[in-house]
C-alpha cells in the first residue's frame, strides 16, 4: 500500500468520526457549521483546514480515553502516517488540487463510509479485548514500528478496526507498546 493510500486511510478515519456522521470526536468540519466557519476564514481550501481539524480532534479525543504513552492509536505520533497526513493537507492546500477524494468523503453516509473504509484496508483486525471503552488489539514492540511492513499493516489493522463492528460495539482500537 503505497504512503498515498495510507494517509487516505487517516483521514478517512479522521472524517468517520465527526459529528455528522458517528461523532466520536465532536469536530464538524464538513458540516454546515464547519463549511460556514471555515469557508468564510479560507474558500479556497476549508475542506483541507476541516480535515486536519479532524485529526487533531481525534488525537486529542484518543489521547482523553486511552490516557497514557503506551497506547498506540491511528493518530499516535509513534506513526508517521499522521505526520505524512499533516504534511499532504498543507501541500494540497497549496496546489489546490482535489482528485475525488474529498467530494467523496463529503457527501458520506454511515454506510458509504464504512464500506469505503473497510475496502480500502483491505484486512480484518484483530478480535482484540474490550477494556472500558477502548479495544486493545494486541501488542507491538518498539522495533515493530521500526519496520515500515509492520507499521503499514498496524495502520491498517487500527482502520479496520473502525468499521468492522457495529457502532453500538465501538470502542478506541490501540495496540500495546511493550
């Protein structure tokens, strides 16, 4: 899966979780609110500013309910795909390029999103072990995330693990640092 396809993958998730579609985060960039704020401030590129809103949003909402260093989540910065993901929205903003992706994931229903989703990490987690409100899907060492296969796949399995129950069974995927 090609460092593209991965940051997709982020912030797919990143847009999952806000307010109009399973508000796991509270953020409403895409929504009517969101698009009158932003748009107002930045027409040109307000859909790019929603979503990294959205990541931060999720990070810090993540970082709430996991509550420590060692868990390891989709917008950890342990993993480089958030970074890469920061960095393409600033670059996109610049060029002002949008190749379908953002139209997409705009008008998303429930289920759009998750089918979208789960196509495109192309795997199915772990079962995992629910713990409160969080599932703890396995866990990985400091090397794991040394080795770009391993980090890619762990991506992967923390983005599938968004959409492979039913909302009512959510809970915040990470895996462990040992």
């Amino acid at each position: 899966m090609s460092e593209k396809a991965l940051v997709k993958l982020l912030l797919a998730i990143a847009r999952l979780g806000e307010a109009d579609l399973f508000g796991w985060w509270n953020s409403r960039g895409f929504t009517e609110a969101g698009e009158y704020v932003l748009g107002e401030s930045w027409p040109r590129t307000w859909q790019w500013s929603a979503l990294e809103g959205d990541i931060f949003s999720a990070e810090r909402k993540h970082a709430e309910v996991l509550g420590r260093p060692t868990a390891l989540h989709l917008f950890s910065d342990r993993l480089l795909v958030k970074r890469w993901a920061i960095a393409w929205l600033r670059e996109q903003k610049v060029v002002g390029h949008a190749d379908g992706f953002l139209s997409r994931i705009r008008t998303w229903t429930k289920e759009t999103a998750v089918r979208d989703i789960a196509e495109w990490a192309k795997l199915r987690p772990p079962q995992g072990e629910i713990i409160v409100e969080c599932r703890r899907l396995g866990v990985v060492t400091e090397n794991d995330l040394k080795v770009p296969k391993r980090s890619e796949t762990l991506v992967r399995q923390l983005a599938a693990a968004y959409v492979d129950r039913s909302p009512e069974e959510f809970r915040f995927p990470y895996f462990e640092i040992i």
